[in-house]
C-alpha cells in the first residue's frame, strides 16, 4: 500500500489539469457532477475547437474523474459517522482511522493510472496551439485560486 513518489506526482498533475479545466466553469455553480462535467467538456470543445477524437478523449477524462469521484464518495456518510463515533470516544481509534484511509488510499491507487492515461490520451491528442491555449487558462486559473480562500 506504499505510494510512490511518482505516483504522487502523476495524480497530482492530473488534478490539477482537471481541476484546472473544470476551473472553467464561470457560471456553471450548480448542478450534479455529472453535468457540471458535461459542462466542462462542451466549453472546453468550444474554446480549444476540438475535433471529434479530441472531444471523446475529453470526455473519457470526464468518465474517469466522475467514476473515481463516485468510488470514493460511496462511503462518506458511513466514513463521517464511524469518525463522530471515534471522536465521541475517550481514546482514538488509531487502528480503524488508519484502515479507513487505507481504504481511500487503495482507491486512489487504483484509479489514479487510469485517469492519468485519459488525461494523457487527451493532453497528446491536442496540437500545440491548443496545448498553449489550454496551459495558460491552467496557470491563469491556478493563479486565481490560489490568490484567495486560503487560511494564512
């Protein structure tokens, strides 16, 4: 159950990517995941004009991400309820909070190549201009976000 460094990094960059794509969303603050996803992935094919290869590349990212954000959210209400139990307790629970994580941690490590290829698949799809395109709205984005809304 060891993650790599390099694994670390693979999913990171691939959350960012989509964080920063999805990023792209002025306007889109409501509605389910899955069609603020389909939001993203029209806007994205609007403003970087993609092809249909492209466009289905994308929204293997979208699939991917929504499939990995459904795994591990299927149980957050269970989770939140055990950690209210441990909390209410006199000692913690250090052996089933760290089986919990585990838990998340098997997830990521099982979904996190399989959105990175689709992010990959998407990323190499795209000819350089888009590429630069979408590269700058990311740094663009990543600087707004991380102007505010953080505890200093």
């Amino acid at each position: 159950m060891k993650i790599t460094k390099r694994t670390m990094t693979y999913l990171a960059g691939g959350v960012l990517l989509a964080s920063a794509v999805t990023g792209c969303r002025h306007g889109m603050h409501y509605g389910t995941a899955e069609e603020r996803g389909e939001w993203m992935v029209q806007k994205v094919s609007s403003e970087l004009e993609l092809n249909d290869t492209q466009q289905a590349r994308l929204a293997e990212v979208k699939d991917q991400f929504l499939d990995a954000r459904r795994l591990m959210k299927a149980n957050r209400e269970q989770h939140r309820a055990e950690v209210l139990t441990m909390l209410s307790q006199p000692t913690f629970d250090r052996d089933k909070a760290n089986a919990m994580v585990g838990q998340q941690i098997e997830t990521v490590n099982t979904r996190a190549p399989v959105v990175i290829n689709a992010i990959g698949n998407f990323w190499e799809s795209l000819d350089a201009d888009q590429r630069a395109e979408l590269r700058a709205f990311i740094e663009d984005n990543m600087a707004h976000h991380h102007s505010g809304h953080r505890w200093h």
